[in-house]
C-alpha cells in the first residue's frame, strides 16, 4: 500500500508561502527528482519519521555530519548540558580551545584552526588567505567540486577543458569567475596545463580529495600527490576541501587515507555531529596571517558557538581509536554488495555504476566508470528519480538528487542493509524503464 504524503505536502505547500522555494537549501525541495518534499517530524538512530508518521532508513544523514545517527545520546547529553550554561556569550571558552585541539590531533601538519559557521565560510576564507600568502589572484578548481556559495567559487567552466571560468549563477560578478580556472576532476594534465598557462598567477588549488558533490568520485592513482607536486613546483598553495571527508573517511580524513597533506584544509558537518560548524587549518605560519595577528580579516558573531563545541567533541572522541571506521566500512561494503546483487536480479547490473569511499557512495544510472564532471553527468537522472521514488516508498529515504552522496552511519544495522537490498530489486525493475 502507497504511504500517505498528505501532512508533508501541506507543510510544504504552507512553507512556500515563507520560505524561498519552500526550503532553506535547494536539494531539499526534489527539484532533481520530482514530487513534493517528504517534511521530517523526528528522527534517532538510523531512523527518520515525517509528520504523516511514517518512517524511513535514512541515508542521507543531513549530507554527512551524523556519523552516530540521529540524536545519539552521548552528543545530545552534550549539547544539552552546554545550552544550560549559555547558548551564545561572543567571547572565548575554553570549550573552542578543548575542540581545537582534538581537530589538530587529527592534522598533525597543522598548527593552528579558526572555527567558523558552514563550509562556505571555511573555503572562502581559506582562498582569502591562500591569495594574501602568496600575493596571486587565479584559483583552481575541479568542475563538480562544490567548495560552498562563494562568488569566486560559484563558477563552471568555459568553453574549453582550462578556460576562465564563467559564472554558475546569476549574481556572481564575470570579472570575479574570471580568477578562476576550472579544470576535471582526476585530470593532472588539465592541472599542469593551467599552471604552465597562468605562469606565477595561481595562488592555490582548491580541491575536494575524495569527491561527494557530484556523487563520490575516489581519485585515481597518483593524482592527489600529482596535485602536491605541482603546486610546489609553481610555487601555489593546496586546499584540501574535507569539509565532507573529513574525520568520515578517516580520523586523519582523506590526508590520512591517501598520506598527501595539504597546505590548507577545510572541515565542517562532521566535526560538529549535526550542528552548523566548519573550519580552516593549517600551519602557523599561514594561519597567523589570520586578524587579529595579521592583517587578513574574517569574523563571526556566532563562530566557535558553545553548543556546536560540544556537539563536535561528543562526537569526535568515540572516533578517536579508530574501531568506528572499520564498522562503518564493513556496513558500506556490504550494502554495495548488496545494491549489486539487487541491479544483478532486476536485469540492470550493466547500467548502474556503484562509487564508494569509506561509508560514502553512490549508485550512478550509467553504463560507463564515473571518474569525474564529465562521466558523473552522463548518468541517467530519469532513472534515478524513478529509484528514488521507489526507494522513498519502501521507506528507504535517498538523497533527492544523482549527484549527492549516501551516507552510512554506526547506527545503520544489518537488518537495515538487508531491508534496502531488498527494497532496491523493484526500485532497480521501475528504473529499468527509464534506461
């Protein structure tokens, strides 16, 4: 029997009178998938309810912060003990100083960490800083990289594979995407192209290691220290955007994981478990640039909140061993396994393409490898609506859109892995349709 949408479609209906587009992030409106919006009431676990009352697996996990589930207790008891002291005091705590240091823990190359609110502010201000460091203005990015809703990082790319970049968005000056440089992912001979192109004029390359916005993309062998190389060699700095991979692929992130560190790095959704926080790092001898030691400037009423501080050490210190990720990765390798097993009985097993890294994946609706932009945008977003909406009636809850990241938590059970497989062999038949 279909689930009634009936409160979901209301509260969305009163929500667009309010609210642009109804929503307070665009994916969230299934624009890229079709239909109305399921609206959430609760969730705990691996378990969301929405205000019809029915429930979901959820596997988008609010796009990578809840590597526990849904109002896990310890972080909970956390965040509540830390809003009886005070929700907000626009002064220091020693509650930042205590965060700071299990962050650093895990980038031992950096030195210092300012907190900001989103991972927007967190690459924007790295960029600012990449640019004062070296006295450049041109940055790097990959096409598909979203590194937030900055202008010089709202851009796409030209008509050619290293042009200047053109605005991705109305509102985002020309002048200001024209420092910009897009190239494609896994692409080192786009990169070394673009440098050798713009001479002393880079001052950095901004990267996502391990990609989750166009879908999780991994990087190919000896591309992320093919990066390193280069930068060195023209004198640029590195950013790493870990602002999803960061302390979920590993404690150390995808630096860990690969063994390539980066001159700057950003961090967010994890490093708070659920509450709005980001950051930037790096060592000293950047990060003192930073007001109020040196003259370049960024601020935030709100940064370094003492409710967020709490959230993020509640959830950073049960990962610091190590164990939770050899869970998360059993759990994802066997739902890979078996979303293949169901694409092999519904006859589609050659028309899907199953990326993951860690417990990050995503199920593409191409025949081809996805390695970057390019092959990501070659997939088949018909049929993957049609997954979706099956999926999302069998009370498995998909991110709304081909080109997001599922994310597996440690509240994820072996009974929720086969309960998706199972849903996942009629989703596969009714994608069929559209392949």
């Amino acid at each position: 029997m279909a689930l009634s949408h009936e409160q979901s479609e209301a509260a969305f209906a009163r929500a667009r009178d309010v609210l642009a587009g109804g929503v307070n992030s665009p994916v969230r409106a299934f624009a890229a998938v079709g239909g109305s919006p399921v609206v959430i009431r609760s969730a705990h676990g691996a378990t969301l309810v929405d205000v019809d009352g029915n429930e979901y697996v959820d596997y988008v996990g609010s796009y990578g912060p809840l590597i526990h589930g849904h109002a896990q207790e310890q972080i909970v008891t956390a965040v509540t003990k830390a809003a009886r002291l005070g929700t907000s005091f626009g002064a220091p705590t020693e509650a930042e100083t205590k965060l700071a240091e299990l962050v650093l823990s895990a980038y031992p190359h950096a030195g210092r960490i300012r907190f900001v609110n989103s991972g927007t502010e967190a690459c924007m201000t790295a960029i600012r800083l990449a640019r004062a460091a070296t006295g450049r203005e041109k940055i790097i990015k990959c096409a598909g990289c979203y590194h937030g809703h900055a202008d010089a990082l709202l851009v796409e790319a030209g008509s050619g594979a290293m042009t200047l970049g053109v605005p991705s968005s109305p509102g985002v000056p020309p002048a200001v995407a024209a420092d910009t440089l897009v190239v494609q992912y896994n692409d080192l001979d786009a990169v070394r192209a673009a440098f050798e192109a713009h001479g002393g004029q880079v001052a950095a390359m901004i990267v996502e290691p391990v990609c989750g916005n166009m879908g999780v993309v991994r990087p190919e062998a000896g591309y992320l220290r093919g990066l390193r190389e280069l930068c060195d060699r023209h004198g640029a700095l590195l950013v790493f955007d870990e602002v999803i991979t960061g302390f979920r692929l590993a404690f150390g992130g995808a630096q860990e994981l690969y063994d390539v560190r980066a001159d700057l790095t950003t961090v967010g959704k994890v490093i708070g478990g659920g509450l709005p926080v980001a950051a930037y790092l790096g060592p000293a001898s950047l990060m003192d640039r930073m007001a109020p030691v040196g003259p370049v400037y960024q601020a935030g009423t709100l940064s370094g909140n003492p409710l967020a501080m709490a959230g993020g050490r509640a959830t950073l210190e049960p990962l610091r061993d190590g164990a939770a990720y050899g869970r998360l990765e059993g759990l994802t390798t066997s739902l890979s396994a078996a979303l293949k097993e169901a694409a092999q009985a519904a006859g589609v097993a050659e028309k899907i393409r199953i990326n993951r890294a860690g417990s990050m994946l995503t199920v593409f609706f191409t025949p081809g490898p996805v390695t970057n932009h390019a092959t990501a945008r070659a997939s088949n977003t018909a049929a993957y609506a049609a997954f979706f909406h099956a999926m999302l009636e069998a009370g498995i809850y998909l991110p709304p859109s081909q080109f997001e990241a599922w994310f597996v938590s440690l509240a994820h059970s072996d009974e929720n892995i086969t309960a998706t497989a199972a849903a996942a062999v009629e989703a596969f038949r009714q994608a069929a349709a559209k392949l």
